[in-house]
C-alpha cells in the first residue's frame, strides 16, 4: 500500500476538485433562495471545474499508468534495449494524450461562454484565409511534430542511445515532440530539432547493440617487431575488464617514408567502456616501445654522402681571387 501512495497522491487534488464543482453545479446551483444571476455564475463555475477535474485526472491517470509500467524496464541495467524502445515511445506518446487532451478540455470550457462562440462564429467566415496563413507560419511546428511522431514509431534515435551529431558525442537524454536533448560527454546540452533526424546523417552507435569496436593507432620506425607489439596487445586486453574478449586485431594500415602507422583494433561491451580501453592500450603500447625497443620510435633520418669541404676563410678567398 506504501508503494502506491505516491501514485495515489497524483488524484487527490483533481478529486477534491471535481467534488467540488458537483456540488457548485448541482446542489447549490439547485438552491431556489440565490439570486438567478448569482446561481448561473455558480453553475458555469462548476462545468468549468468539472471539466478541469476530469482533464486533470486523465492526465494523471496516464502518468501514473506510464510510471507504474515503466518500473519494469529500467534504462540503467546492462542490457537495456528493449528498455530504452519502450521508455521512447511512452515519453512521445504520454505527451501527445497530454497535448490533446489540454486542447480538447480548453475548447470545452471556452465554449461554456456565450461570447465565445460569437466571436467563433463571426469568424468561421474568414476561416478560409486565416487557416492558409497560419497554415505557413506553422508548416515547420507541423513538420516537427510530425517528425516526433517518426522517431516514436520508427526509432532511429531512443532514450540513452549514444550519437554523434554535429562531431559531438553523447547520449539521447530527453525526446520530446519537437526536439531532442543530446547530453554530451563534457556534461553539456545539444537541443536538436526532431526534424534533424530525417534530414541529417548521424552516426548512432547502439542502434541495435551497444557492442563497439575501438581503435587505437600507434606510430613507429620500420625497425618495429611487429611480433613483439601482438603478444603485448594480447597481454594488455587479457589483463584488463573493459575487454570483452571478442577481438583483438594488430595490423600494419600504413607505410610511408618516415615511419609506419600500426592499428590495434579491439571490443568492448558499450561506447564508454571501449574509450577507456583505447586509452589504456595507447598508453601501455607507448610504453613498451619506450622501454622494450626504444630504437623503434620515430626518428628523422639524414644521409651525407662524400668529404664535406671546409667553408674558406676570407685570405684564402683573396688569395683566389
């Protein structure tokens, strides 16, 4: 019963309301010894309460619902995908109910007044002109929200996915109807429309998985044991966590007149986890060359062929002359 108490706080308020707006409405509206005017004022007080009431505990009722069954799927586990899909979709769609159900009860409390629908009247007739121009004003808002609606169904972005949009790397944070809030790894806030998504490529690195191979490139003399730098790639993945034990590649990617450019190519379970393990291969493999063949380090070569010739001093260039 404690658990649901919080839940349960979300009604009390709306409830007290719509008991409320009954009793305005019908008991003392009913009440013969008011004055008429006053009695109406009390009446049209009440259908403007109950309708909030019910609105408010609608919304509540689908907030409580969301939080009730999101609490079996939780984002912050390892394996958190089919989370992530369900936490997207309930967000989007828990705002759009919300959206239209705000709309539909702010129209019905509007047309509790007599003034209002003769001012709805008086302009239905320039509607035609009206709903063009707004029609262009709002073109791109529509196209938001419609692009909203995509990423609800379609999902080429969900909660907590790991992106890079515009060079920047992070994590989807929020997804609302008409953006996206990208929190990025120095704990900054890109707030992308939801249009980007369909207009712009973007790299999306848990899309299906959160499996992610890493990179790291050292850069060394031709006198390199390329032996030597795989039994210690191997040596370092095995010794550490963030490996998880699925690749281990060393290769040659490059050759050029100064050097070449050696690739360790390795897995990790997700993003953060292969950023470390980069970070922690490139500094050891730096290390084992400065320590173990520090004669494979780059270097600069330059050749001097034949007897250099002593510049002359001024007599002897007199002399000459």
């Amino acid at each position: 019963m404690k658990k649901n108490m919080p839940h349960l706080k979300r009604f009390i308020l709306p409830i007290f309301i719509l008991f409320l707006s009954v009793f305005l409405k019908y008991f003392v509206g009913n009440y013969q010894l008011l004055d008429v005017d006053f009695v109406d004022y009390l009446g049209r007080a009440g259908s403007v309460l109950l309708i909030v009431s019910l609105a408010w505990m609608f919304i509540a009722g689908i907030r409580t619902f969301k939080r009730i069954f999101m609490e079996r799927f939780y984002i912050s586990k390892e394996d958190n995908l089919r989370s992530r899909k369900f936490q997207t979709q309930f967000n989007i769609l828990e705002r759009i109910i919300v959206f239209l159900i705000i709309i539909v009860s702010s129209g019905l409390v509007l047309m509790l007044f007599d003034d209002v629908k003769k001012i709805g009247i008086s302009l239905f007739a320039s509607a035609g002109i009206a709903s063009v121009i707004i029609g262009f004003a709002a073109q791109r808002i529509i196209a938001t929200v419609i692009a909203g609606l995509q990423i609800a169904i379609t999902q080429p972005i969900r909660i907590d996915d790991v992106v890079i949009i515009e060079n920047e790397w992070g994590r989807i944070e929020e997804i609302t109807l008409t953006y996206v809030v990208v929190k990025i790894w120095d704990l900054r806030r890109l707030i992308v429309p939801s249009t980007y998504f369909f207009e712009k490529p973007f790299q999306n690195w848990t899309r299906t998985s959160a499996e992610i191979l890493g990179t790291v490139f050292i850069y060394t003399d031709y006198q390199v044991s390329f032996d030597a730098l795989r039994i210690e790639l191997t040596r370092l993945l095995e010794s550490t966590p963030l490996w998880d034990k699925k690749v281990n590649v060393l290769q040659v990617t490059d050759a050029k007149q100064n050097g070449i450019e050696v690739r360790a190519l390795m897995s990790a379970k997700d993003s953060p986890t292969a950023w470390d393990l980069r970070v922690y291969v490139r500094e050891k493999l730096i290390e084992f060359l400065q320590k173990k063949y520090p004669e494979s380090l780059p270097r600069t070569r330059i050749l001097i062929e034949g007897e250099v010739s002593k510049p002359k001093s001024q007599m002897e260039f007199m002399e000459d002359s």
